[in-house]
C-alpha cells in the first residue's frame, strides 16, 4: 500500500477542471463515409440545380 493512502491523498479528492470545447468523440467517424467504404463520393446537387424549374426562380 502506498503512503498516499496513509496521508490522506486520495484520487477522488483531486480537483479536475474539465473543457467542454474539447471534443472526445468526433461527430462522424471515417467509416461512416462514403470513402471509408471505398466508395467515391459524389454530389448529386449541381445537377439538380441545373434541372430547376423556371417557374421557382
């Protein structure tokens, strides 16, 4: 047993300042992509713009 234990020091005691702006976990992780499953990702959203209908402009 360490000498910590006998003079009162103890972990729990210990006074911890936590930054919530750091982030642990990332929102997404690599495999979650389209890349991470050897895909190539693409975006569908020009072409849709291109095909709008005039009459929403």
């Amino acid at each position: 047993m360490s000498t910590d234990a006998f003079n009162g020091s103890r972990d729990d005691d210990r006074i911890v300042e936590l930054d919530d702006e750091v982030a642990v976990l990332p929102e997404q992780t690599r495999d979650d992509t389209d890349r991470g499953w050897g895909e190539r990702s693409w975006s569908n959203d020009d072409r849709l713009r291109e095909d709008r209908p005039p009459h929403w402009d």
